[in-house]
C-alpha cells in the first residue's frame, strides 16, 4: 500500500470560481484566473435523472466580458504541448506530439523547485538554474511579481536539449516565461519553440510555489484523457517531504 505519510501535499493550481448562470436567468458573477481568463457554465437541467448540471461556455456574444463565448482548455492551470498548437509556425521540426499521444509517466515524476526571488527583472540564465538534474521537471518560481525574472531564449534551449528536461512549469506571475511573442516567425516565442519542437509538456500558470520547502519534490500533472486537444486543464500537485 502507498502512502504519504511524513509527506505533505502543496496546490499549485491557480484557482477559478465559475460564472453561472442560473436556470433561472439570475448570474453568479465568477472569479478569473490570472491571465484574466473566465469560466463560464450554464446550469441545465438533465431529464434522463432529474439531476442538474451545467454546461460549460455560453453562446457567443452573450457574455460581454467574453465575447468569444467558449471555453478554452488554457483557462487556468493547463498543460500544453506543440501538435495542433503551434505546429502552424515555420520552423519547427516535423512530427510534433500532442498531449493525448505521450506516455502518462510523461506528467509526473521527480521535480527540481527553482525559487529566483534573488533575480528582478533579470534573465534566468544556467548559473541560476545549478540544481536542474538531467531528465528533472523544472518548477520555476518568484514572489518579484512586479518585477520578474524572465526565461532567456538560449536558457530555454539549454533546458530542452542540454538538460532534456521532462516538463517544464513555471508560476506567474513571478516568472516571466514567454518572451518575443511579437517577433516574427521564426524568431518568435523561443521557450514554446524550444520545449514544444523537443516534445516538452508546458505546465502553466502555477501558484503557492513559494510554499514548497524543499528543492526537489514530487510533481503531478495530469491531462484529461481527451485525444485531439491540444490544451486542457490540470489540478497540479507537489508533494515533498515534511
């Protein structure tokens, strides 16, 4: 039998409060994650139980403060990779993988906490990253919410295919990890192109990283079971030693 005994298990996942709207027409207004991102649900009524349930999203327009009506899986805490994501870019290898398509051992595994409150409005270079094990998933993490660190472009190779490192998962805000979004391709976004065209999960945005007390932990991130989605949402745990 497993047990966590003389473990403790921290939340990293960002948390979103749903906007409902009642059957009733009455609306709960939600809270959004930190991207600014809601999450919209409409309650229904199923008449196979009599139960009640809510359907996520809303038709397009009826929500001012999200137009776009659906919900996609990069609300809140989610997990990423290139297949069918970024995969439109040039430059980028051929054969790409989703995330329906790796292993499931591919999201969760032995994790190396990297806390950089020492780095304001720096980049995040190798020097600062000297626990990063071959083969570790990397937690990145910063109370310099005003003032982050960012992760350089050449760093972000150095973790793919120096380290190959098994996912990558950085807090925000406190970690600046996307730079050069603006730039064109294929200049643009080096930390996607870097952890995606290797096959490298993205884990993002993460909270509470400054409540985990040790450097090394175990990390859990699991994707829902859904082929052909290139995003979905994760409840992503560290769990470490007391």
């Amino acid at each position: 039998m497993i047990s966590l005994k003389g473990h403790r298990i921290v939340d990293l996942s960002w948390e979103l409060v749903s906007r409902v709207t009642r059957m009733d027409q009455t609306i709960e207004e939600g809270v959004r994650d930190v991207y600014n991102m809601p999450w919209i649900v409409e309650e229904s009524y199923n008449e196979q139980d009599g139960t009640i349930e809510h359907l996520v999203a809303c038709n397009v327009g009826t929500y001012a403060g999200w137009p776009v009506g659906g919900v996609s899986g990069h609300m809140g805490s989610h997990i990423q990779l290139g297949s069918r994501h970024n995969d439109n870019w040039s430059g980028l290898p051929e054969g790409m993988k989703g995330i329906w398509e790796m292993p499931l051992d591919t999201y969760y595994g032995e994790a190396c906490v990297c806390q950089l409150d020492h780095l304001k409005g720096e980049p995040i270079l190798p020097e600062h990253l000297s626990n990063v094990q071959e083969g570790d998933i990397v937690i990145l993490g910063s109370t310099n919410h005003d003032d982050a660190p960012w992760i350089d472009g050449d760093t972000a190779y150095w973790l793919a295919e120096e380290k190959k490192i098994k996912m990558l998962c950085p807090g925000v805000p406190g970690i600046g990890w996307e730079t050069k979004t603006k730039e064109p391709e294929p200049d643009n976004c080096p930390t996607h192109r870097a952890m995606t065209g290797n096959n490298i999960p993205i884990t993002y945005p993460l909270v509470n990283i400054e409540k985990l007390t040790k450097d090394r932990c175990f990390f859990l991130s699991m994707p829902l079971n859904v082929g052909r989605m290139e995003g979905t949402w994760v409840r992503a745990i560290a769990i470490e030693e007391e």
